[in-house]
C-alpha cells in the first residue's frame, strides 16, 4: 500500500515499525470526528476557491460513503496507514482519484488529530455531565424516600453525630455538582478550533478558519499555531475532572462496602447488582460497588500517563502525542460505564431504617448535644465540653448510654442541667435542632433537596 508521505523513501517501512507505529486499532474510534472535521476542511477550501467547488462536492459525498460504510461495519481499516486521518484520506482518493489528491491542501495531521480529539471530547463531555445529572437524579429521589432516616454521621469512621441520610446521600450530590462544573469549565478551553495550524506554522494559503469553526460549532480559534499543535491540556483537564469525579464514585462505593456488611447493616444492595461466591453459598458480594472502586486507579493512572508523556516534549508536535488516545479512551469508558452501572444498582438500594436509626445515638452521639446544651444554659464551650467527656467517661465505666443516665447522675456534673436534658439526648431531636445553614435538620435538608430538585429538573 502506498503511504501517502511516500515520496522522499527509498526503503519499504520495516513490519515492525508498522505495528509499533501503527494507532489505526484504537484511534477507528475517531472516524465520525475525522470525518467531520474532514468535510468541513474541504467545503472552506472549495469555499474559499483553493480547490474547485466541484472536487470539494465530491470529496464531501465520498466522505459521506465511508463514513456510512465504517458505521456499517463494511470498511477495511489498513494498519499500513497508520491511523484514521491516512485510512480515510486514502480510502477517498481510491474513490475519487485526483480530486482526493486535495483534501490534505493547508492541513495536516498534526492539527486535524487535535481536531478530532476535542471534537471527540466535546461529545463525551456532554454525555458524561448527563449522565451525572442521572447520578444526581438517583441520590435525589433515594434521599426523598428516605427522608425521615437518622443514621449515625462518622469522622474517622467513629460515630460522631447523627445524620439524616437524605444529608449524607446530598453530600455526593454537591460533589457530583461540582464534578459537572469542572467539565463544563474544561469546555471553555475544549471548544477551540485548532485546525488551520498546520503542521506548526500555519500555511501559505488563503484559509478561512472562522468559516471552519462556525461548521464544526467551534466557539473560539487557536490564536498561536504552534500552541495549537503541542497542546493536549485540553485531554489533561479531561482526565483530571474525571479522576476527580472517579474518586467520588470510589468513596460512595467504599461506604456501599462497608454499608452492606452485616457489620454495619445499614444497607441491601439488590440481587441484580451482586455477585455470588463460587465455593461459599452464603455470599452475596457487593462486586459493582468494588469494581467502581478499583477502576478508579487506571482512571489516575491514565491521568499519570498523560501528563508524563507531555513533560518533556519540546514543541511542536511530537509522535509521543499519539499516547494520549488509550489514556482517554480508557477513561471515557471507565467513566461513563461506572456513572451508568452504578446509577442503576442505586435505585435498588435498601437502606435498612431501623438498623440505622437504632445505631444513631450508640457510641455517645449525642455528646456534643450535651454540651452546646450546656452552652445554651450559659456555660463557656471548652467547659461544656470538659463536663459532657466527663459525663461520657461515667457512662463508659459504669457500661451507660448517655440517654440511659437519671436526671440525678447528670445533674452531679453541673447543676445547670434540668429535665429538657432527655430531649437534647435524643438522637431525632438531635438532628432537628441542627439547623444552621447546610446543617443535617430536615428543615434544612429539605431545602436543599428541592433546589437540586430545581437544578436537576
Ligand atoms: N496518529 C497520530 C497521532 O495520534 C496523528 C498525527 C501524526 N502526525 C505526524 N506528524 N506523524 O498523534
């Protein structure tokens, strides 16, 4: 097969080069983009009378026909080509013959691969800020139905306050949230068109760029042709909002772990979302929320590449560049197939009330209840605190709860205490008083259920 930079070798490329060089395997997934980007290329040419109108007419039909041949499945994909710009390209002047010839007129593949890569980021930004929306959806309706649930709220995963689950769930809500304003903010900086840089130096001809961005719904142009062919922080932002937003899922799934443990029993992840054991029946395994966990590292690992690829390049292009594809590839796929996979196994969660409620005020929740009673009685903080750690210490040695103590035994600690002490200990008491601003009271979280119920539509 003729290699369409042919021309100054004397040798054949080594087959081993060919596979090693090779990225037509894995950028195929690049065709629609290429594609577009291509059809674009050559109405400006043809618009701007670089080439004939006509040659750029046919160029556009053809380009059509083998786009609708690779969506068929119909397309051979040559691996002495290389990659998709050369598959495509010789595949069209196979066709065409000389008006094929001039498609590549003022371009390269050093800024029609950084075409197609945004062109292909742009689309799976969309598509992963929606289905984060879903995400959010999810955790939204689950805090609905569980509204009225007290669980214990940890730090150093020790009980330390009761909680509303509808407020923890919320909690991934916010983080979610600003994992979508991060991809919306990488938008600003993907929605450039870099095409028209050239090779790194732009070209000799009369190439209307504004035209070609306004087909492609480029909001902004590359300003420095030389940046435009160096640049991938466009795919760096990428991997890093997705390693952020794989870290989230990652907590979530470690609390489903450990939630759906008959430890904590906090929580029944449905049948269709677990797996079974191959020599011990009893298990019912919790292997999505797992997996979910575990893919969070080639997420990282795929940013790691990345950027250890970039750092020491000099510009402009260099063939290294090719190794951002697996890198984002991977990670759309890992990102997008957890979003999914993990919104659905969401809706068939059982939270488990009583265990919940029931375990909210064990283990001295209630504790710092105590002491801002204290301090509602007049008592300055750091003593209020002093006497409730005394108080906890009692019940610690005399094996008590702190609800389980008489009038009498608290009032040993400061005479301040009267009998509104009980309702203060009380765990659903204790979740309705917190109600300053974003504080775990129904009040409170209910307010803030019903703007994401706004936000989210
Ligand atoms: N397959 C290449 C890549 O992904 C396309 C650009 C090749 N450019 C070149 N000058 N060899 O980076």
């Amino acid at each position: 097969m003729k290699k369409p930079w042919g021309g100054r070798f004397r040798e054949k490329t080594s087959g081993s080069v060919e596979s090693f060089t090779e990225s037509i395997s894995f950028d195929k997934r690049l065709w629609k983009h290429d594609i577009e980007g291509s059809i674009a290329h050559a109405q400006m040419l043809g618009g701007q009378g670089i080439i004939p109108r006509k040659d750029a007419r046919q160029i556009v039909r053809c380009l059509k026909e083998i786009g609708s041949e690779i969506r068929s499945g119909r397309f051979r994909f040559r691996p002495e080509l290389e990659d998709i710009h050369m598959n495509i390209e010789s595949a069209l002047t196979a066709r065409i013959g000389e008006a094929g010839k001039k498609l590549h007129t003022a371009r390269s593949r050093n800024d029609q691969v950084a075409l197609d890569m945004r062109l292909y980021l742009k689309e799976e930004t969309v598509r992963i800020i929606r289905l984060m929306t879903d995400f959010q959806r999810a955790l939204v309706a689950a805090a609905t139905r569980n509204l009225d649930v007290v669980m214990p709220g940890y730090t150093h995963l020790q009980r330390a306050q009761p909680v509303l689950l509808a407020h923890h769930l919320l909690a991934y809500v916010e983080m979610f949230q600003r994992d979508k304003e991060r991809f919306e903010d990488s938008m600003k900086r993907l929605d450039v068109l870099p095409l028209g840089s050239g090779a790194l130096a732009g070209t000799t001809l009369p190439i209307d760029r504004a035209a070609v961005a306004r087909a492609l719904g480029f909001s902004g142009i590359s300003k420095n042709s030389i940046d435009a062919v160096s640049d991938r922080d466009f795919a760096l932002e990428f991997l890093s909002a997705a390693s952020i937003a794989m870290m989230h899922v990652s907590r979530l799934s470690e609390e489903l772990v450990l939630w759906s443990s008959v430890e904590f029993g906090f929580a029944e992840i449905s049948d269709r979302f677990t797996t079974g054991s191959s020599i011990m029946p009893q298990k019912k395994n919790p292997d999505v929320a797992e997996l979910s966990r575990g893919k969070t590292g080639r997420v990282y690992g795929n940013l790691m590449a990345l950027l250890t690829v970039m750092k020491g390049l000099p510009l402009s292009y260099n063939r290294d560049m090719q190794e951002d594809k697996h890198p984002v590839f991977d990670t759309v796929d890992t990102l997008t197939t957890g979003l999914s996979v993990i919104t659905e196994m969401f809706s068939g969660i059982q939270f488990r009330k009583e265990r919940m409620s029931a375990t909210a005020g064990e283990g001295f929740s209630t504790a710092t209840d105590l002491a801002e009673y204290l301090v509602r009685r007049g008592m300055a903080f750091r003593e209020a605190h002093e006497v409730a750690g005394k108080v906890v210490l009692y019940c610690i040695t005399r094996g008590k709860d702190l609800a389980s103590l008489t009038l009498k035994e608290l009032r040993s600690f400061s005479a301040l205490i009267r009998k509104d002490i009980f309702s203060a200990l009380d765990p659903a008491q204790s979740v309705r008083s917190r109600a300053s601003y974003g504080g775990t009271a129904p009040s409170e979280v209910k307010r803030q259920l019903s703007q994401y119920k706004k936000i989210l539509g």
